[in-house]
C-alpha cells in the first residue's frame, strides 16, 4: 500500500502562494495499521488558523472506506481526526488504495458577516486615495481587491477585529513582474465569521504584530512598503472566504465613514478613516472647490522681493499658487514642460497679474488615472 498526496496550489496572489506552502508543511497525515485494516489520520499543526480538506482514496481489489467519498473536513488549528478507515476482505488478487488531497486556509462553511463595516486600514482622521478599485485593469480584473495610495512607511491599521494568523516580513524586494510574486511581505488577520484580512506589501520587518495576537479595529499592525509584485509603494487590502473547490477569493466589503455611513470604496476617491471613539476631524475634499471658487481666492503673502509659486496635494489634484513679494504689481506666466498622467484645469501656458503683496490661485493639475503614477515639471517667468 502506498500512501500518495498532492496539494492543488493556485497561484492567484503573493499571499497565497506562501501561505499555501505554510499549509502544506502543517499538514500532518499519519495512520494506524492492523492486520486488516488501516485508520488514517490527518493534524493541523497550526495553533492559529484552520485548514479545509477534500481527502479521496482510491480503492482496489476488496479494499473499502467507511466514509463517504471524498471526505471533506475542516480540520481546526492543533485538532487531529480521523478521515476513515481502509478495510480488506480475504479474497484472491492484490488489495490497496492511494490517497489523494486538495487543502487551503480557512472554513468554506463559515459565512461571511453581512453587518460587517470595516474602518479604512489606515490611521484616523488620515484620509488616502483608492489607485486601484474592485475588477481594477491593472491587476484586479478579477478580484474584489483594493490598492490604497500609501507612500512607504505609512502606518497600516487593522480595519477589523481579529486574531493575527500569518505574517511574512522577511522581503526587501520588489517590481512590477511575476518574477516578485513570492516577495511581497503581509499579515493576514482572521475574523470571527471565519473571513480573513490580507495587508500586502509591507516594508522589510514593517510587521508589527504577530501570530497568535489579537489586534483590535483600528490598531497599529505595520507600515507599508514595495515588495512583491507592485508598480510602487501602496496597500493592497481585501477580505477573503474559504471555498471547496480552490484557494479563498476576496469579498466586497463596506467601509466607516465619519458621519456614520458605511460605502463601497471606488477607485479614484479619496477616503478618510474614522475610528469610532476618537476624536471629530474636519474634511476637506477636492470636489469642496469649484474652479471658480479658487479663481476667487487671495491672501496676503510677506513682502520678500519673490515671485514664487506653491502647490497643494488635495486628493488627486494638485493646486498651484503665486506668491507675489513684492511691492509692484507683477504678470506671471506659467508652462509645464512636462506632464505625465497630468491634465490642467487651464489652457496653457496662462498668464495672471498678481497684486503686491498677494497669493493667489493659478490653476490645478488634475492625475487623469489612479491606477498609473503622475510626474510634472513646470516653468514661470514674471514681469
């Protein structure tokens, strides 16, 4: 008799693929062998996460299986069951059986919370953009994943309560190919309907949690970085649910808002993270600002002899300024030589007069897809 097992490993995302051969190493299958039968076993060596498992033997001669087949367990962390036991019956021709096994992380009988609101997974009162939404072009085309704008280092925080179960952190590299597929450093965080949370991308050590610990909404867990397959520095977050047949796929979820509606994130928006309990925090938000109502805008500025310019991030604008600090009366014409993923809210090159002694609103570069970096570069002259 022979015992043979095989584990389908779909490769869909970093976390998977790691995770996958975490799994594979704490599976534990043994059995107990008598005269006329053979009792097999299976441990889930893991303390912290379980592990679901369709077992099939294949039978010849008189051999028989006291179970339906295929089996199909989930098998709790550190528990040991039984799958069955191979019977033989005295009959002439050679008896046996081989065993064959698909396994993955989580419960696929477990049912995913439907009043589940998660805080964004970042700090409070912090507001970020979404580069890459749900079915995303880039990488998400299949998957209820998001891609949050987070320069590295950024503080990443647990969005929902849950028990930390995986964390790789051991990676420093990075880039946007295939080849970087098992380099991305995550934790993954279990939830009480058996769902799971997966932070990907962190920095090099940037966990700063680990298995086993319990971590409340809205608790600091890590910082962000560039590793594994990542055009840049960002957050890829998303909620999984176990299934029988292949690896967990991620889930929509919906997101705390301060005024206390729970949204689907979009890609392209920019959202601030509420965590219940702190303090209120004032909003500012792009679509706040008419062109017209900047058009309006002006303010003293020190008289320090320049003509400067300014700009201001706000969401996936970038508002541009002059500063006049002079006592004259000056023109100023600015130009962008360069601009990529870029589009102005004026014609260009513009020109606008500047009163002494005044800051005023120029005009504002708008990032024409979230998904892709921007880069500019501009020129001015006064007169």
């Amino acid at each position: 008799m022979r015992l043979k097992l095989s584990a389908l490993l779909i490769l869909l995302f970093s976390a998977q693929f790691v995770r996958a051969q975490e799994i594979k190493n704490q599976l534990v299958f043994s059995k107990v062998q008598k005269k006329m039968s053979v009792e097999l076993f299976v441990r889930n060596s893991d303390p912290w996460y379980p592990i679901h498992l369709t077992y099939n033997v294949n039978l010849t001669g008189t051999a028989s299986f006291s179970a339906p087949l295929p089996v199909k367990v989930v098998v709790q962390p550190g528990q040991k069951i039984s799958l069955g036991t191979v019977s033989y019956k005295p009959g002439p021709g050679r008896s046996g059986y081989q065993t064959d096994s698909t396994y993955n992380f989580g419960d696929p009988d477990a049912q995913p919370d439907p009043q589940a609101v998660y805080l964004f997974p970042y700090g409070h009162g912090v507001k970020h953009g979404v580069m890459q939404g749900y079915h995303g072009h880039v990488t998400h085309q299949n998957c209820d994943c998001l891609d949050f704008d987070l320069a590295e280092n950024s503080p990443i925080c647990a969005a929902r309560d849950g028990r930390v179960v995986f964390v790789k952190q051991d990676s420093n590299i990075g880039g946007f190919s295939p080849a970087f597929i098992k380099d991305a450093n995550f934790i993954n965080i279990l939830h009480a309907d058996g769902t799971w949370a997966n932070y990907a991308h962190l920095r090099l050590h940037g966990a700063l949690v680990k298995p086993g610990q319990k971590v409340k909404a809205g608790q600091l867990i890590g910082y962000s970085g560039h590793t594994g397959e990542a055009q840049g520095p960002h957050l890829h977050f998303e909620v999984d649910k176990a299934y029988w047949d292949g690896p967990g796929a991620a889930i929509p979820t919906l997101f705390l808002l301060q005024n206390g509606q729970a949204v689907t994130a979009e890609e392209g928006q920019y959202y601030y993270s509420y965590h219940p309990g702190e303090k209120p925090f004032q909003e500012v938000h792009a679509g706040d600002y008419s062109e017209e109502s900047l058009d309006n805008y002006s303010v003293d500025t020190p008289l320090n002899g320049a003509v400067t310019l300014r700009t201001y991030k706000l969401d996936s604008k970038t508002l541009v300024y002059g500063l006049n600090g002079t006592s004259k009366e000056k023109t100023l014409t600015i130009s962008f030589p360069r601009m990529t993923n870029l589009t102005a809210s004026k014609p260009l090159p513009y020109t606008k007069v500047i009163p002494p002694g005044k800051e005023v609103y120029l005009l504002s570069l708008q990032r024409a897809s979230s998904e892709a970096g921007y880069s500019y570069s501009s020129s001015y002259s006064y007169r």
